[in-house]
C-alpha cells in the first residue's frame, strides 16, 4: 500500500498520514470525500495478508489504499466514526471503507457495513464487500455474522452474478440451508426464462438437499460447457461412488478439456 502513495497528489496525503492519531482522526471526514479526485483510481496489484485477513489487490484504486492507510494512521477510530462516515459517503467513500474493512480487524462498524451491503444493488459496494478477499468468512468464522447473515449475503452475490473464485474461503462454506436458497432461486431465474447462477451448483455439490443430484446429473448434459464444468466439479464435490458412471458415461462425449478434466476426477 506504501508504493501506491507516490503519484499526483502525494505531498497532500503524507500530510495527512503525518499528523498524530487525534490529528489523523480529525481530518477523515475531510480527507475521505477527497480521496477518489486526488489520490485517483490508479489500479495496484499483488496480494496481502496482515493480521489473519487474505486480501487480492488486484481490484483495488489507489484511492483504496490511501483511504485504507489514513484509517490505520487514525488508529484507533471507534465503531460509531467508521459508521458515519459510511453513512455519509458518497459510493466512492462508501467503496473505498468497504475495501479497507477487509483489511482491518473485524469490528461492530463491519458488521453495520456488512448489513449496509445486505440492503444494496450497487454493483461497487457488493464487488468491494463480496469479492477479492476473505472477509466473509473471517466474519463468519469470528462469529460476527451468523450463518443466516453469512449465507444471506452469499445469496444476494450470486443473485448479482459475482463470481464464487472471487469470494474467497466461501466455497469451504457450504450448508444445506445456502444450496436451498440457491436452487430456489435457480428455479426462480428458470421460470422466468434468465440465467442461473454459474457458481450455484458449485456451492449446492458440497452440502445437497433434495433436488441437488438430479441438477448436477442434468448439468452434465447441458448444451453450455461452463454449466458442464460446473456440473462435473459438483459431482466431484458429491463424493458418491454411486454416480461416478455418470461421469464416465458423458466422458467419451465430451470435448472442452476442462470438462473432460473435471469429469476424470469425478
């Protein structure tokens, strides 16, 4: 995040992440509507872990990281502050705070973030929530989010199409009230003539219901290779000797390798 300061503007934000932390904490609501015009949207690149949180910079600005790092000169901003400033941001603030609470220990204003998120169809806030970093699940696992929350939000990705790969730790979690919910609105999206979920069998394979074999059989033989793909790494994920032959049969007949590969394992 250091090597993104420097660029147009920097003197200014040195300024800022020079100041003690009471001085720090007082300019946030200055500096934070700032941030997108002066510090830009210059993309970063490369991977992060600081204090348990997994974070792929790749879709990250540079006004991302200079907010991130304002936020940690500030240390410690209580709950009540991150919260209004999220409140009051406008879509790049609120961006930019969503980004660096997957960065940051998880808090009570991550928690207020996440619900914020639960509530939007902005495409940015849930890209900088959902994807590029593990902060569901630590949320999760930490017992900020409770299973319904957690799987609440996983819903509300896959209803926007955002991509599992990029959710990370998310695949790890599956549950049977999650595959519930995913095939409902498969059946949903079917009956409506629109596009399912890519990711929906990916998910359903590692913990099924009812409904979840005869989906993944029939993906198998789906006229899209990338539900095939799905399909066959939903079998794999089923772990049932009982439907190897399944596999085995649509394996002479299928031609994208990354299918054929997914099918052999299975």
């Amino acid at each position: 995040l250091e090597r993104a300061l420097a660029g147009p503007d920097e003197a200014w934000i040195r300024e800022r992440l020079d100041l003690d932390a009471a001085g720090a904490r007082a300019a946030l609501p200055v500096a934070f509507p700032a941030l997108a015009r002066r510090a830009g949207r210059a993309g970063l690149s490369g991977r992060v872990v600081v204090g348990g949180a997994h974070v792929d910079l790749g879709a990250w600005r540079r006004c991302d990281a200079v907010g991130t790092l304002l936020l940690h000169a500030a240390d410690p901003v209580d709950d009540a502050m991150l919260v209004d400033l999220f409140l009051r941001g406008d879509l790049e603030e609120r961006t930019i705070l969503l980004r660096a609470a997957s960065m940051r220990p998880l808090c009570a204003a991550t928690s207020r973030f996440l619900d914020e998120v639960q509530r939007t169809n902005v495409g940015a806030h849930l890209e900088a929530a959902c994807l590029d970093h593990d902060l569901l699940v630590r949320a999760l696992d930490g017992g900020l989010l409770s299973r319904d929350r957690f799987d609440r939000l996983v819903l509300k990705a896959a209803f926007n199409d955002l991509p599992l790969a990029r959710m990370e730790g998310v695949r790890d979690r599956p549950g049977a009230e999650l595959t519930r919910m995913l095939l409902d609105l498969a059946t949903e999206r079917e009956a409506a003539g629109r596009p399912v979920w890519r990711d929906t069998l990916r998910l359903a394979g590692g913990a099924p219901v009812a409904g979840t074999v005869a989906r993944v059989l029939g993906a198998l033989e789906h006229g899209d290779a990338t539900t095939r793909l799905a399909g066959a790494e939903a079998l794999l994920a089923l772990r049932r000797k009982d439907l190897a032959a399944y596999a085995a049969e649509r394996l002479p007949r299928e031609h994208r390798p990354d299918v054929r590969a997914a099918l052999e394992r299975a």
